[in-house]
C-alpha cells in the first residue's frame, strides 16, 4: 500500500511531534498495512490534532477487512466523529458493527453493544433498545467502567450509584496525562482500548470526580 498518498494524514504544520511518530509508523517494517493504518488514526485523534472524523475516513476504504480488535477501535472512531461533528459516514460503520455482533463474544461483544447503545442515543432512537444493548454490555464485559458509566444516565438514584461504584471498582490504574502515559504508548492500540474505550485506564482527575459521585 502507497501510503505516501493517502489523504488526510498530519502535516508537520498542524504537530511537529504527531507528525514525527506518523513517519515512525509509515516507515516500520514490523508492522503491517493493517497495523499501521490502526495506529496513523489513531494519532488522528491526539492533542493537538484530535480531528476524529480525518481518523474514521482515513479507515474507511479498509476497516471492512480488519480483525475485529482493530475494527471496534475504528467504528469507536467513527462514533465518536459522529457524535461531535455529525460524521456523515457512521452507519457505514455500524453496519460492520451489526455484521460482525453474531461472531463477537466477552470482550468484543461487550464493546460492539457499547458502540450500538452509544449511536442509538446519539441519533435519538429507541431509548429502550440502546439500555437493553448496554445491560448486555455489562453482562459480556463485567469488569470495564464504560458501560456503567453510560448506563448509570438511565438508572434511579440508588441504581446510579451501584453502577458508578462498580465502575470505580473497575479502574485498574489512574495516571496524569502529562506526565505518565507518552505519546508513544498512546498510539498504541491496547492503550487506546482501555483508555478510551474500557475506560479501565483513566486520567487521575476523571477518576477522583468519578469516585466523589458515590458519595
């Protein structure tokens, strides 16, 4: 594959630093097409680029043929342009979604139902529908924090507070963004699976006004 002429990669304009490790992705020889495209949206999606809906085009010719790891961080990518700038490509991305969900399991499934709650929400459709997606969430994936998270919006006071609690119980390590986690392992698609995603790994600021919620 020519990356050299894909669009929408960083300019050394737009981040000297982000651009800097987009040329260390394009040039490895240990990883593959698929591996690399992974990781260029990612970078995408940082400081001080963070244009998610530049990050879901530049997946969109490819991510049909991805594995389903790697397929769940890119329709997270697209959900989340479509939820901040109305991305007009997002049911592309939940219909790769919906394919996949009678193959997906644990993990995976837990993450796809997360993705489908989440564009139901956003989209306004059936409220009913997107809670039931997310109990399923729970149910697939017990120990993340997203789908408590998410799910504790819908839920009464006392319900809200279980949740929010499993939640924080579920944090596996807090960091402070500018001095723990470099860029280098942010690009890094584990690393952005359970920060952005699980949300098992967090800022410690996020964590401390989570764990103020059940009190």
């Amino acid at each position: 594959m020519d990356f050299s002429k894909m669009p929408f990669l960083i300019t050394k304009d737009e981040s000297h630093e982000l651009y800097e490790y987009q040329s260390n992705v394009l040039k490895s020889p240990l990883l593959s097409d698929e591996e690399k495209l992974i990781r260029l949206a990612i970078i995408q999606t940082l400081a001080p680029v963070e244009d998610w809906e530049s990050a879901a085009e530049l997946l969109k010719g490819y991510i049909y043929s991805f594995n389903k790891f790697n397929l769940l961080i890119g329709a997270f990518i697209a959900l989340t342009a479509f939820e901040s700038v109305r991305y007009k490509n997002i049911s592309f991305f939940i219909s790769l979604i919906n394919n996949n969900m009678p193959i997906l399991k644990d993990e995976s499934l837990s993450v796809a139902c997360f993705i489908k709650a989440r564009y139901i929400i956003e989209k306004g459709g059936n409220l009913n529908e997107a809670i039931a997606l997310l109990k399923q969430s729970i149910i697939q994936g017990p120990q993340f924090v997203m789908n408590y998270m998410e799910l504790s919006r819908y839920a009464d006071q006392e319900l809200k507070k279980q949740y929010i609690r499993k939640a924080c119980e579920n944090v596996k390590s807090t960091f402070d963004n500018k001095t723990d986690i470099s860029t280098s392992e942010l690009i890094e698609p584990r690393n952005f699976f359970n920060e952005r995603i699980l949300e098992i790994d967090m800022n410690k600021e996020f964590y401390q006004k989570l764990v103020s919620q059940c009190d």
